[in-house]
C-alpha cells in the first residue's frame, strides 16, 4: 500500500509541470496560431481573409466553452493585435471572455471566435479595461458562421465583425451580454512588466519572440 501511494505521489509530481504548461499564456498564444489556420481553412474563411486584409485590429479567442442547463456560462482567454503602421502586427495583449446567462438552453459547446476590428471606435472600445458586448450603443457587432446571428449585409457597417467555428450542440449562443476584460496578470507574466492593453498593442512597449508564429499567420492570411 506504501509503495503505491508512493507511486501515485510521484506520478502526481510529475504531471503537475505538464498541466501548468498547458494553461501558460505561452500556450494560448500558440492556440490563438492553430485557430486561425482552422478557421482560414473553413468554409468562411475566404471571407473571413477579406475582412482580415482590412481590419485595424483582431482578437482571436482559441477556445470558448459554453455549457449549461437552463442557467448557461462561457468562459476562456483571447488576444488582441493590432495591424502596424508597416502592415504588421503588434505583440499580442491578453484578455478573458466571459458571461453567464438564464433561459431555456442545455448541452454543451466549444467555439473558436475570431473577431476582425474594422473602426477606430471599436478598437477604443476593446482597449478599455472591459467591454461589454450590446451594451454599447455606438458600437455595432455583427456575427457571421457558427449558425448564429449575422450576415454579410449587417457586416458592411460593423465596427467589430465576428466570425466563430463551433463544435457541439447549444442553444441560443451569441456574443451578445459576454464581458472581455484585460487580462493584466497574463501580459505580466508574458512581458515581465505590468502593461495595459493599449501599451502593448498601440504604444508598441513590449515584444515577445513567442508570438512571432502568431503574428507572421496573421500577415500571412491579413496582409
């Protein structure tokens, strides 16, 4: 019996390194690249290309979890870049996505989100400490793919356009009521110095040679 909780400690202790590595913002940026191939490579994304070669901004969210029963919740990580003045990208800032929600829903769903920052305004909306998606009645959100909301008439006058790639079953999904928050404790820890998101997208006041597969994918399909 000795010898197998022995076993099991050690087991534990060396699993442990392996799931921290996993939940680093490392990973979710290396996440965010995979996303974009996936959804490029999708039925929208010849489109989703198009409005990517015109976007002043884009956030990409590689893994949003939806599920519930009558009373729903999502949550996950994103990053935003910004397009350069040489046609670039930024250094990614890190936010969290989330809501919860009541009504008649059930099952459960995992969605990559990209969301193309078209307008000034919907940029300055994002760089804020939260935004919250409806709430804003200057800001307009149109929603393309994934069966939800949206449509390529909607999106010629959008200040943020989103486009997602899903799989499961939910009921009612959209981004209306979701809340994105500056993650400060990610870019922390990925910059080493404590930066908003503005410094790090518009201002330019960090870098991170991690996330130059991200940003030569966004070129490669943005431009």
């Amino acid at each position: 019996m000795k010898k197998l909780l022995a076993a099991l400690a050690i087991t534990t202790c060396l699993a442990a390194p392996t799931a921290a590595l996993a939940d680093t913002p490392q990973h979710e940026v290396d996440s965010a690249t995979l996303a974009i191939q996936d959804m490029m490579a999708g039925s929208e994304g010849g489109t989703a290309a198009q409005y990517l070669r015109r976007a002043r901004a884009v956030v990409v969210c590689p893994d949003i979890f939806r599920g519930g029963f009558i009373f729903g919740g999502e949550g996950g990580g994103c990053v935003m870049l910004s397009r350069t003045e040489n046609g670039g990208w930024s250094a990614p800032a890190f936010y969290g996505l989330g809501s919860g929600s009541f009504g008649f829903q059930a099952g459960v769903q995992s969605a990559e989100i990209m969301m193309m920052v078209m307008t000034p305004g919907g940029l300055n909306a994002l760089l804020n400490s939260q935004f919250k998606f409806g709430a804003d009645a200057g800001i307009t959100v149109a929603t393309i793919g994934g069966g939800v909301n949206g449509s390529m008439s909607t999106a010629l006058d959008a200040d943020i356009i989103s486009f997602s790639k899903t799989q499961g079953l939910y009921g009612g999904v959209s981004l209306q009521g979701s809340v994105m928050s500056n993650d400060t404790g990610r870019n922390q820890a990925y910059y080493g110095t404590a930066l908003d998101a503005r410094q790090i997208v518009l201002d330019r006041q960090a870098t991170n040679p991690g996330a130059a597969p991200l940003r030569e994918t966004l070129r490669r399909y943005g431009g």
